[in-house]
C-alpha cells in the first residue's frame, strides 16, 4: 500500500443524502447528517461490505457475482454539479435526483482525484475514494420527473464530472459544514513502457 500524504486541499460538506434501499429509485433525501459503519450508509441502497456485481464490471464479473462493495458512497463536488447544471440549461440542480451521498466544495477537479486517495474528518471518519463515478441513464429518469425535457441531457453533461464512488474505511458520522481533508496516494502515475 503507498504511503498517503495530506494535500494542501480542504472540502466543506454542503450538501448529505441518504438513499433508502427499500425502493427502486435512486432519490436521495437530504440530511444533516450520515453515521456511516463498516458497511456504509445503514439502510442505504448502496449499503453493504459486499454487493452483487453490475454491468460496469460486467468485463471481470458476471453480472450478480457477489464482490467487494465499493460503491458505498457518491461523491459529487458543487463545482462539478454547477457545471452540469448549467450545461443541462437548469437554474438549480437537486443534489438528490442524481443519488448523491455527498456534495463537497473546495477540490478542483474532484472527479479526477487518484483512485485510493482518502478524505478524512476531524473526527477521523476516513473514506477511500475508488474511482470516477461515470454517468448513467437513472439521474436522468429522476431528473426528468421534475424537470420535464430536462433529463436526457444528464448524462452528456456529467460526463468527467460526475463525481466518485467511495467506501468507509473508518466509520463515524459526518455532518453538513464540516471539513473533509484529502490524503492522496505517494506513487508516481503508471506509464508502462514499450
């Protein structure tokens, strides 16, 4: 495992979700706070230390396998939300019709922040970030009950901003309006040669 080291970056917590895993829609409901464990949000769709496989790793896995749950969270920087808001030609985009466990304001480029890199609180909650969150068709569908003609453009507009997906590696609670600090990986970009 690489060493981590703290980045100079900083993430406020505006915005928290919970999605309830008892219906099919991928709504979340906005909270102040999360008390996240081991297996992530309690009674979350996403919730879980393991999950059935689906078809974005339908290349390794066929779809159903039970693997990993890594896929815990979703993270979404209010930088990237407001570009893909106005790129939708919205006014205001609900964090909670795209699923959203979490808004952070203060990491530029955040979809793109190395896979394994860590955000920790104060109070040593630390989520690993696995990897970008590529946009889907769901966001769209919740989307376009509320914004009529609206949710087809999602996915074209979140794409390589739709944020990450993360797990709990140390559990605690997190509340709206606090500090998140980002620990990146201490290893050089892969570049095979020849």
């Amino acid at each position: 495992m690489p060493v981590l080291i703290e980045s100079e970056y900083r993430a406020e917590v505006v915005w928290l979700g919970h999605v309830p895993g008892d219906r099919e829609s991928l709504r979340a409901e906005a909270v102040d706070r999360l008390d996240l464990g081991f297996a992530g949000d309690e009674g979350a769709r996403h919730e879980g230390v393991n999950r059935a496989s689906c078809t974005r790793v339908k290349n390794l896995y066929p779809v159903g396998t039970e693997i990993r749950n890594v896929r815990q969270l979703s993270i979404l920087s209010e930088e990237e939300l407001a570009v893909i808001t106005d790129k939708m030609k919205l006014d205001a985009l609900d964090p909670g019709l795209v699923g959203a466990s979490m808004i952070l304001r203060g990491i530029p480029d955040f979809t793109y922040v190395p896979p394994s890199s860590r955000l920790q609180a104060e109070s040593g909650l630390t989520l690993t970030i696995d990897m970008e969150n590529r946009p889907c068709v769901l966001p769209g569908r919740e989307i376009e009950a509320v914004e009529p003609g609206h949710g087809t453009a999602f996915k074209r507009a979140a794409t390589n901003r739709r944020g990450v997906t993360a797990w709990v590696e140390r559990p605690g609670d997190i509340r709206v309006g606090e500090t998140l600090t980002l620990f990146l990986p201490d290893q050089r970009a892969w570049a095979p040669k020849g």
